[in-house]
C-alpha cells in the first residue's frame, strides 16, 4: 500500500456501511483496475484501485463495509486501523434513503478530524419516498463538503471527481467538531430531509414488504427459485450445447492435438497430454465445456438476486424456518453462497451472530450444498440421461441440509441469537454492473477453479499412464464394487475428488454406467470429502479439528448413503 505522505500517488479511502452502493462507486471511479487483498493478520478482504484523474494517479481502497469504528470485529477493526494510517482523503459514503444509519458512521469519521468528503449515495431511492436533502445546509452543519450522487446511473460522478482532486490540494476545511451518539444523528436527518412536491412512489417499497411476508411472500419466493433454477439449468444447458461445445469441438480439440501430436511422438508422455485422462484434452473438455456453462449462468442469477436486494428479504421471510435448525434468517447468505463456492461461504459466515451458527453453517455447506462447479457436473452427468434422478439428487441434498441443522443444533452448544438484518431497498439491478460482476467471477473461476482441475486432470493421467492408478483401484475395489455396486474404474474419482469436488462426478461421463449407477456417483460425489482447499479453510477458520472432523464425516456419510441407495435404488430405476 502507497503512503499518502508519497505526492505522487496519495491513497483515498471509501468508507461506509453495507449496502449503501460504496462498491459501485469504486467501480465506477476505478474500472477494471483492482486487486483484492487479504489485510495483514487477517482473513477480511479490501478492494484496491487505480483512480486516474488528469495527470493525477490515485490509489483509491474501499474499506470492508462496517456500521462502526468501535473495532468489536474483523471488519471495523481493519476499517479503523486503514484510517489510523492518515489518508490523503476519506470519502464518507452514506445511503439517501436510509441517512440515519450511515450518519453515525461519519460522526465517528469526523471525530478523527480527516480530510474528508461526504458521498450521500441512492439520491434515486430517496426521491421515490418523496424527500430531498439539502446539501448547503448538510454541509454547513458538518463544515465538509457534501455530494449527491445515484451510482448506478454515474449521475453526479463528474462532481465527485473535481472534489476529490479539490480535497488532495488541501482545500477542505477541517470538520466541525460532533458529539457523536445517535441523538445528534437523528437532529442532522430532520434538518437536511425536505419533502418534495412530487408524490413518492411506493411500489417498490410495497413489493418489498410483500416479499418479506407469508403472503404472499412464499408464493412468490417459489416462483422466484422456480425462475432462477429454470434459468440456471437452461442457459447453462444452452451455452453447453449450442456454444461452448460446438467451439471446442470444432476448432480447440483438433487444433490441441494436432499440435501435440506434431511436437510430441506417441507413447506416455502423449498420452498424459491428450490421452484417456490428458491434461489438454479431458483438462480442457470438463471445466470449460461442462462446468463454465453453469458457472456463468448461476452467478447471472446470484447477481440478480445480490443486486435487486432479494436476499436479505428471503433470509427475513425464512428466519422462522430456520430457526428450527438453530439458525438465524441471515444464515441463508452464506448459504446461498456455497451454490457459488464453499470457500466464500465459510468466510461470509463470519457475519452470523455466534459461533454456533458459523460452525453449523460451514459444516452444512460442507456436507450437502454443491458448488457451482460440481452442480454443473451433476447436471450434464443426469439431466440429459434422467431428469427424475437429478431432481432426486437436489432433493435429497435439501434433505439430509435440513437433518443436518437439526443434528447440529443439538451437538453444538450455544443459543440461537435474536436475527438483526439490515434490509436495502428493492432495485432493479442494472445490466452493465451485472455483466461486470460475471466477468469478474468467471476470471475467479479460470484462475482458482479450472487451473487446479486441469492440474487435477494431469495428475490422474499421469497416475493413469504408470499404473498407479490400477493399484489405487484394486485397492478401493472392496468399497467400490462391493458396496457401491460401481464399476472398479470408478475408484479414479474417489481420488481425484479430494482435489476438486466436481472431479469425483465428472470421469462418470464417460463410463458405460446405467442410471442407478449414475445416481449413486452422483450421491456419493455430493455429500463426498471437501477439497483440500475448503479443508485448508475450515482448518484456519474453526481449528485442525474441525477441519478434520468434517473431513472424516463427510466421506463416512457418502460412502454410507451411497451403498445403502446402491442397494433401495432398484426399487426406483
């Protein structure tokens, strides 16, 4: 990180609580010029960036967003050792809509007597509740210069660009001095907050409430999770099909082995690259012919649901139901967010309110809730052979998720909080931020997903090649053929599943399985070990132990329920 006191490229902080657009504003400040970053000694993460204003080059750091700088977790503690480094400049942002939230937060800013621009955000939403602010008399009363801007739109980014270049030469003013206490915060709001002439509009508003209610909120959250499955399965089908497959087919696999083939002679070595296991043949068809179809088509709907503000809505309208599991509504974040990846889960469950809840929640994810890639896997490995036993799968993963809270609210001590949530309002997400969080996830996905499953891929052909992997086989020959009824080649996946989950699924493509058998790959590659990268994770988080535990678990369930269904399937199939 570049010091301030370096003219050159001063460093400008963006501050402010979540869900008030403070990453929009940085996207839209900054581009495609970031970088995450873990802060130092711990596992939160901060955004950096570029801001090119003239001839001027800016660092710019968006903060974690937290409510405080009270320092009483991870995220307000790196948020207020950030700002303990003097910036050239805090940019304070605040939600229009819901100001006396945001308000304390700067209060808190101010205190530190920082050079400091106010950002009063989501200007749109306020005006449909029929207010205004008046920004000369907010100004007056903070003694800091105050912008409006609506993010999504750019509206009012030209003026925050000639503000920050106004606050690096030193033009501001220092702030006046606040008590800060929720009372001064609440006499700020009825000052500046002035009713417009023209009449809110309360739609979006009521269709909010409506979605947080019994009903008609759970029709139509069904119909939501109905559309978004649809829309999962369809467009990932679709760009499998009539896309990805035929581009690879047609021009990349031919081209690859052409050129190998060309370079490299016949035997072993060829084999390990373009062979039954080869790393630029299987290593190329698997991530990104069958599973980057999905991964792009899930987080399509998972963005859609982040941006219009779906999820906090669902976790409120579900919070009784999960509270039957021990868990609080905002449980089913991170548990959405393991659909995505498991990795990511586990560390937004450092939100949930104990850490009962976290670790009910990471060991839930672990256990039955597929990421994206292996989702992907199940899907081309059943939907086009039998729809009914990918339907059983999802079925059955909601089931055992379900047993698993309830077994886990009993096991692990601790008391289930009161659920405190904070709602945003209902948006209509907009395309080009929606497109950019894609991109932004599937260069995730390439870079930590299909780059360790292409290494995986030639592990196993190397394996393959030497005849290690008949050894491995002959082995796991009592378990695989003996108890899950599957053919001995299918020991290849238990293996190369402890690397990436979704490699305990996809070698089933290509063996001559009938559907029962199918199924029961699929099972036992669902409730299967983590991968190492998720044990890491677990290890780190909760302790060896835990990760260990889950390790164990995992695989004991799936090989238990798979032998069981090997044998009750032939009642179904």
């Amino acid at each position: 990180m570049t010091s301030s006191s370096h003219p050159a490229k001063p460093t400008v902080y963006l501050v402010g609580p979540p869900n008030v657009g403070k990453s929009v504003l940085f996207n839209r400040l900054t581009g495609f010029h970031v970088s995450m970053a873990n802060y130092p000694g711990t596992t939160v993460e901060y955004t950096k960036g570029r801001l090119q204003l003239g001839t001027q080059s800016i660092t710019l750091i968006d903060t974690p967003g937290t409510y405080t700088l009270d320092a009483t977790n991870e995220a307000e503690r790196v948020t207020t050792e950030l700002l303990s480094k003097t910036p050239a400049l805090v940019i304070s942002v605040l939600d229009a809509s819901n100001l006396e939230s945001s308000l304390y937060l700067l209060l808190q800013v101010l205190e530190r007597q920082l050079p400091t621009l106010v950002v009063i955000n989501r200007m749109d939403l306020l005006r449909d509740k029929g207010f205004g602010i008046d920004l000369k008399t907010f100004e007056a009363l903070l003694g800091v210069p105050v912008v409006s801007t609506i993010a999504t739109s750019g509206q009012g980014m030209e003026v925050l660009q000639e503000m920050i270049l106004e606050g690096l030469i030193g033009k501001f003013e220092r702030p006046i001095s606040l008590e800060t206490n929720w009372q001064v915060a609440e006499e700020l709001v009825e000052k500046v907050k002035i009713p417009l002439a023209t009449p809110a509009n309360n739609f979006r508003q009521r269709l909010g409430d409506w979605l947080m209610k019994p009903w008609p909120g759970l029709p139509l959250t069904f119909g939501v999770l109905i559309l978004a499955l649809a829309l999962l399965i369809g467009l990932g089908m679709g760009l499998r099909r009539w896309v990805l497959l035929p581009i690879f087919e047609a021009f990349v696999f031919p081209l690859v082995a052409s050129a190998i083939m060309w370079v490299v002679p016949p035997g072993s070595i060829q084999e390990v690259i373009i062979g039954e296991y080869g790393f630029l043949s299987k290593g190329l068809e698997w991530p990104f012919t069958l599973v980057l179809p999905y991964v792009i088509s899930f987080y399509l709907v998972l963005s859609l649901l982040e941006d219009s503000g779906y999820m906090p809505r669902l976790g409120v309208l579900l919070d009784g139901l999960l509270a039957k599991v021990g868990l609080s509504g905002s449980g089913i974040i991170p548990l959405l967010l393991g659909y995505g990846c498991g990795i990511p889960a586990i560390m937004a469950s450092r939100t949930l309110e104990s850490s009962k809840q976290r670790m009910m929640v990471a060991f839930m994810v672990s256990l039955s809730v597929p990421c994206i890639a292996q989702s992907g896997a199940f899907i081309s490995l059943l939907a086009e052979r039998s729809i009914g036993a990918l339907l059983a799968v999802i079925a059955l993963s909601m089931i055992v998720l379900v047993l698993a809270g309830l077994g886990l609210d009993r096991v692990i001590s601790g008391r289930r909080p009161m659920t405190v949530m904070e709602i945003p309002e209902l948006l209509i997400p907009k395309p080009d931020f929606i497109l950019k969080k894609i991109w932004v996830r599937i260069r995730h996905f390439l870079k930590d997903g299909a780059m360790p499953m292409i290494a995986a891929v030639g592990l196993a052909a190397v394996l393959y090649e030497t005849g290690i992997m008949v050894h491995i086989a002959r082995v796991l020959r009592p378990l695989v053929t003996g108890w899950l009824l599957l053919p001995e080649e299918a020991a290849a996946p238990l293996l190369l599943g402890i690397f990436r989950r979704e490699l305990a699924v996809l070698p089933l493509l290509d063996m001559n399985l009938s559907s029962l058998q199918l199924f029961v790959g699929a099972v036992v590659g669902l409730f299967y070990v983590p991968c190492i990268a998720m044990v890491a994770v677990l290890s780190r988080e909760f302790g060896l132990r835990f990760g260990l535990m889950v390790l164990i678990g995992t695989t004991s369930f799936a090989f238990l329920i798979g032998g069981i269904l090997a044998r009750l399937g032939g009642v179904i199939f």
